[in-house]
C-alpha cells in the first residue's frame, strides 16, 4: 500500500506578517522665527557660517565618495557670484557601478522588516525637526533662493512630514491583508521592486528630493537619487541626515548627473525596476520613451511616477470675497517667484469685479519686497533659479509687451546683474487663448482674462480646454450653486482643485498632491496610496493539512484515491484500495466540453 500524507500539501514555507498597530503622527509644526526667538538666532548662525562658503559635494555610491573630472558649481540665484557648492557629475560608467552595487543590496534591505525600515525616515525627521533643522533651511535659503518662510515650509514641516506620513503608511500598508477562508490562511507581503529605482528631483522643493528617494527606499527598493544641480547643497544636505539615521550603504545612491547621461544609463539597465520623477514634460516623456525602447531588455515592466508641472487657475465669480481673491491670487502667483509647481499663472475675473481686484492687487505688489532673503527676513521673494530661467521668463514679457492683445498692468522689468531678479508682473489678456495663457512660464507673472459676468459657465468651459495640464485649479464664490457648477465642469481640469482658497499650499497628509493630463501620473504623493506604486505583492495561500485533497463535491474523486483518517490519530491520510480503484474517471462519450463522470465498477 502506497501511503502519502496529506502534509504533502503544506507550503513549502511558511511566512509571517505580524498585525501593525496605527501608528500616530501629526503635522509638524511650521516655526515662526520671529525677532528674539531660539529658532531665528539658530537659523542666522548657520546662514553667516555659509556666507561665501563653497561645499564640496561628491557622489556617493555605497560608502565611497567618488569624484569625477566633470565638475559643475550651484550658484545663488540672488548672488551668482557665490558658488554656493562644487560637486561632480557622475559618468556612465559610475552610474552603472551605482546599478550593481545596488541591486547586490536590494534583497537583504527588501527582507528586513517594514518597521525597520521605516524607523531610518522617523530618525531622519526627528533630525531635521531637531538638530538639522536650521542647517538645511539655510542650505535651502541660499542655494535655491527661498524665503524663511518658504524653507520653514518646504525643507522642514513638508519634508518631515513625508518622512514620518510615509513610514507610517508602510507599516500600516501591513495590515491590508486578504480574507482567510476556512481551509486556508492568505497572506499579502509587500516586497519592493525587483530592481532598481531611479529617483529625479527637481530644485523648487527640496523636501520632493527627500521624498522621491526616501518613499521607494522604505518599501524595500534601492534607489539611484539624481539630485536637481541648483539644489545640490540642500539635497546633500538631507541625503547625510538619511545616513545618519541608519540607512544601510548602497539603498540610496547620491549620483549628481546630467540629465540625458542619466537617464540614457538607467533606462538601458535590464534591472529598472521603476522611475520616481518631478520635472518637465519633455523630460518625462523622453524618459517614458526610452522605456517603451528598451521594454524588452528589462525583468519586470518598470513603474513610471511623473509630475510634471501645471498652467494652474483662479476662477472668480461675481459673488466672491474680494479680499480673499487679492491675498489668495497674490500669494499663490508669487511667492517663490512663481515656481511652484502648484503657482497660479492664469486667472479668471468678471468685469464687474476687475476694477476693484485689479487695483488692489496692483497696490499689493507695489509694497512687496523682492530680494536678498538671507539679509532681509521680511523679503516676500527672491530671485527665480538661475540664468536659463530668468531667460526664459524675460522671452515671456516681451512677448507681453510686444503682443497687440497684451497690456502689462504691473511689473514686467528684470535685471541680472547681480541676480536672477524678476518682478512680480501682472499682464491682461483680450484673447483667453493666447500662449501666455495655455503655457507653463515657472516664475512671477500672471494673466488676467476679463469675462463678461453672464458668461460664466461659458468661461469654465474654457479653462477646462485651454491648457494641457492639470494640476492645481481655484474657483471663489459664495454662490453654493456656481460652486456646483464648477466642481462639475473642472472635474478634470485639476487633480488638487480648492474652493475659496489658493491654489498653492497642499499639505502632507491633509492634500494628496498631483494631476493628470500633462501634469503627471497622478499618483498623489503625500498621501496613504502612495507608497504602493512601489510595491510588488505577493500573495501567499498556505492549505491546512489534508484539505488540498477534498473534492468539495463539485467533481469525483479520481481513481484511486479514497480519504480515511488515520488509525493514529494523526493527519488524514491517502491510501490506495488493496482491492483496487472503487472508482474510475471516464470521459464522457458526448460531445462539447470534456466532462468527468463518476462510474461503478462491478
């Protein structure tokens, strides 16, 4: 007699997830700074201990700090004559040696536990909230020409809170987990990307280059961080505190590159696994090329995460607050000069409000003071990134001045003499579709359109196909039936859309940020979803002992099978008749599909 047990069945292995219990974090704290307070005098003994410096920053690959004969300089943007860093651009050939040394390391860090991981980011945000703060607010200041009160938001409240939100995330991400049933325990395991996953930053926020390395890396992957040149002093800056907090060499690698060097190696990596990227369109879509390309030299089919920037909206109503519209439409047009990804560009103003809006707005800004942010605390913003930018923009207002449907109602002068420095410029439109209107400027001016009060609805129909983004959109009105009216027609045109507030100022946790269109992949970082763009599951189904075996009455048993519990009381076994098969399985003589039928034998 042949026996064989029914543990035959067992997985081969078994796994554990342990129940992850909710983990509390709040919003940090946005400091004040204010005359005579700890954080200020902190904050202006690390920015005098900068002024003038040049840090010297190397690429990082594992332990080994690598210099290259390619080396490039961060200017300020309000000072060009300092060089605020001096660092190395990594070639392909230490982009690939970052690829294999990565991926050598991917499966001991994917096979730690979640909350160990995510113990690196809440070390790394207790730093920055803590110890570290006012070094990369400073770092932020000069190298990417940001206000206090910008860097307070960005490099310390927004950055910690995607440390701390997105660990959180992870570890409850565990608790996800499939229905039992009664024969059978099913497990979902998390595991990170089978590969490698390249991270590109941009410069307007250093806490986004903290989050598009440190989001992948707490879900199991390694990453490839390219840092954006004019933020290089801040991104180091957060890349040493992520060290310091216990991030195992060779998860992240710090690679300075240039863009196409960059993206030419990680694309033609048969182990990409994933690309996490904020930037322009054109970049991301030469990247997503690339990938189409080569999808046939890659083990998996990498993730694409792409935001990309917007032409964002203020539509105003006739039943608007004035003063909201003023402060709001200010604020999100020009602090940091416009180079938000999220900064309103195109507004929308009745004509029987413009009047009063235009003059107040014109008022506003002509007390606003654009300048050195480090020597004055009270600057509203600074100069715009560097000298590809400002060129840029200054096309912008002469296209403005140069346009017969165009009037400059406020600012439109630029000088870079000392820095890049725009000033803040309001300019009116009688064609809603001209391309200041439709495309992404990135720096302090705003377009006005002018609509006839009763064609509202007819206005929401054109902001909704006037640009190829959509990011970020507002409608003010106190009318609750034009907000209806609104949420439906711009149900598309933003994936972040606020009603009686600017456009700008999502905030971790509480506004999920990104769009789609030609903004992006929408996959909403700062929120709970997010982190599983860098997961790949696996779900495992472990049978209990011998229930493999049943039939469940829906099909007979095969041949010589016959279940009987053991005499010794131990699993069920099988054995095969002495007798020979009671049963037999016979093919069904009919046509159509095959059938199993259950005979006698006599």
């Amino acid at each position: 007699m042949l026996r064989v047990r029914a543990a035959v069945c067992r997985s081969w292995r078994r796994f554990q997830t342990s129940s992850c219990a909710a983990v509390e974090v709040k919003n940090e704290p946005i400091l004040g700074f204010t005359e005579g307070s700890s954080e200020r005098k902190e904050l202006l003994q690390v920015l005098n201990s900068l002024k003038g410096a040049t840090e010297e920053i190397p690429c990082v690959v594992g332990d080994e700090h690598v210099w290259t004969k390619d080396i490039r300089y961060q200017l300020s943007p309000f000072n060009h004559s300092h060089k605020v860093a001096k660092f190395c651009y990594a070639d392909k050939e230490l982009i690939n040696k970052a690829i294999e040394a990565s991926v050598a390391a991917r499966r001991e860090w994917d096979l730690k536990p979640v909350q160990d991981r995510a113990q690196v980011l809440f070390k790394a945000a207790d730093i920055i909230s803590g110890p570290k703060r006012a070094e990369v607010l400073a770092k932020t200041m000069i190298g990417q020409g940001k206000t206090v009160v910008q860097a307070e938001i960005d490099a310390a409240a927004e950055l910690i809170d995607f440390f701390r939100f997105n660990a959180k995330h992870a570890i409850e991400l565990q608790n996800q987990q499939p229905l039992d049933a009664a024969e059978s325990t099913n497990t979902m395991l998390y595991r990170g990307l089978e590969g490698f996953v390249a991270a590109v930053a941009p410069f307007n926020f250093t806490a986004i280059g903290g989050n598009l390395a440190g989001t992948p890396a707490v879900m199991g992957n390694v990453v490839l961080w390219k840092p954006s040149d004019t933020a290089m002093s801040a991104s180091y800056a957060v890349y040493r505190v992520l060290r310091e907090s216990g991030l195992p060499p060779n998860i992240i690698q710090f690679l300075p590159a240039d863009g196409p060097v960059f993206g030419d190696a990680v694309t033609s990596s048969e182990h990409l696994a994933g690309i996490n990227f904020t930037g322009s369109v054109p970049t991301f879509k030469r990247l997503w090329k690339q990938v189409a390309q080569n999808v046939d030299t890659y083990r998996t089919f990498p993730r694409l995460a792409g935001e990309c920037g917007g032409k964002n909206f203020h539509f105003v109503h006739s039943s608007a607050d004035i003063q909201s519209v003023v402060m709001g439409t200010i604020r999100s047009a020009f602090e940091f000069g416009g180079q938000k990804c999220s900064a309103c560009s195109r507004m929308y103003v009745p004509d029987s409000l413009w009047p009063q809006i235009r003059q107040k707005m014109v008022d506003v800004l002509r007390d606003v003071r654009v300048g050195d942010p480090v020597e004055d605390f009270g600057t509203f913003f600074s100069a715009v990134i560097d000298d590809k930018s400002f060129a840029r923009i200054k096309r912008w207002l002469e296209h403005a001045k140069s346009s017969p449907n165009l009037t400059v109602i406020s600012g439109g002068t630029c000088d870079d003499s000392k820095g890049y420095f725009v000033e803040p410029t309001i300019v009116e439109t009688r064609d809603p579709q001209d391309a200041i209107m439709n495309e992404e400027i990135f720096g302090p001016v705003l377009t006005v359109y002018v609509y006839p009060e009763k064609d509202y609805q007819k206005v929401l129909q054109l902001i909704d196909r006037t640009s190829p983004y959509a990011l970020t959109g507002a409608v003010f009105a106190k009318d609750q039936k034009v907000i209806s009216d609104a949420a439906e027609a711009l149900r598309n045109a933003a994936g972040n859309y606020y009603v009686n507030d600017k456009s700008t100022g999502s905030i971790v946790a509480q506004q999920p940020f990104g769009g789609a269109r030609a903004s992006g992949t929408n996959d909403k970082p700062g929120g709970p979803h997010y982190v599983l763009r860098w997961t790949s599951p696996q779900v495992v189904k472990e049978t209990h002992e011998g229930d493999c075996l049943t039939f469940m009455g829906m099909y007979p048993t095969p041949p010589g099978l016959l279940q009987v519990s053991s005499s010794r009381g131990g699993p069920e076994e099988v054995q095969r008749s002495s007798r020979g098969a009671p049963e037999e399985v016979q093919r069904s003589s009919r046509g159509g599909p095959e059938e199993l039928q259950k005979v006698t034998l006599t």
